[in-house]
C-alpha cells in the first residue's frame, strides 16, 4: 500500500471525463488502510508551461495507454479537501472526453498504473450510484450535480 498526502501547495489537473450512457471511468481513491474512500476522474497534474488540454492528452496516454479525443472545453472547480487529516488544495479543469472505439468495451474494472508505478483500480460507476448511502463519494464534491446538470443539457 502506497501512502499518499497532498502537497501543501495549489497543485493545477486536468482531468477527463469518459461517459459511456450514465457511466463515468473513474479511479478508486483509498485511504491508509486500504478502505475505499471515494472514486474521481483520471488524469494528472500539469506541468510548468504545459497547457491543460495537452497534460490531459498525456495523462491518459501514460495511465491508460490510449489517446482520448477532447469533446469540448472543460468546466474549472476548485477543490479544497483534506485526506489522512492533511488539507489539499486544486485547481481542476475537467473536460468531456471519448475513449477510442471498443477500446474498454466488456471491461467494468481494469488496473493501470500512475507514472510512479502505484497500481491503481478505474471502473466504470453509474452517476446515481455514486453520493448516496452504500456507494462511493465522487470527487471533487459537487462535481456530481455539475455532471448531471449538463448530461441532462445534452441533446
């Protein structure tokens, strides 16, 4: 088990989010003792004179090992937590974004691995399922509502 604390510093992501009907690709966060704390969008951090859309691209490229398509400009949250008693502090840019046709079809979990090499879990998780009693919290708070506003906006 990797223990993790967030920097005390304002640390900038750009995070993608896949949709397949009501489903969101997500990453399982856990806490020290391995129990599951919530889920969030996959993606990273940005890099010194990086653009955000370019730092997505390359995250899951080197998490998933697959190119995803920007399907339009990203909504920006900030997000104040605090995991393991330590507060963390985000600037988050989320963008709607297309996997690669069939890429994970069949797949509902899978393992990838951050550049630091910790395995880590993403799966599939049903919009209603998540913030309610019995399933997981979705990270960043409030990003759920965001979600379900705008997938009901669609077409």
């Amino acid at each position: 088990m990797t223990v993790w604390r967030p920097p005390a510093e304002i640390r900038v992501k750009a995070l993608g989010l896949p949709r397949r009907g009501n489903s969101l690709l997500v990453a399982e966060v856990r806490a020290d003792d391995g129990r599951l704390k919530g889920v969030r969008p996959l993606g990273g951090s940005v890099a010194f004179g990086e653009r955000v859309e370019d730092a997505l691209i390359r995250e899951f490229r080197e998490e998933l090992g697959v190119t995803v398509s920007v399907l339009g400009g990203p909504r920006v949250m900030e997000n104040i937590f605090t995991h393991e008693g330590q507060v963390g502090h985000e600037v988050l840019f989320l963008f709607p974004v297309a996997l690669p046709p069939g890429r994970f079809d069949g797949q509902e979990r899978f393992v990838f691995h951050e550049d630091s090499g910790t395995a880590c879990v993403a799966r599939w998780c049903d919009l209603d399922g998540l913030d309610v009693p019995g399933g997981p919290d979705l990270f960043p708070a409030g990003l759920k509502d965001r979600l379900r506003d705008a997938w009901r906006a669609e077409p």
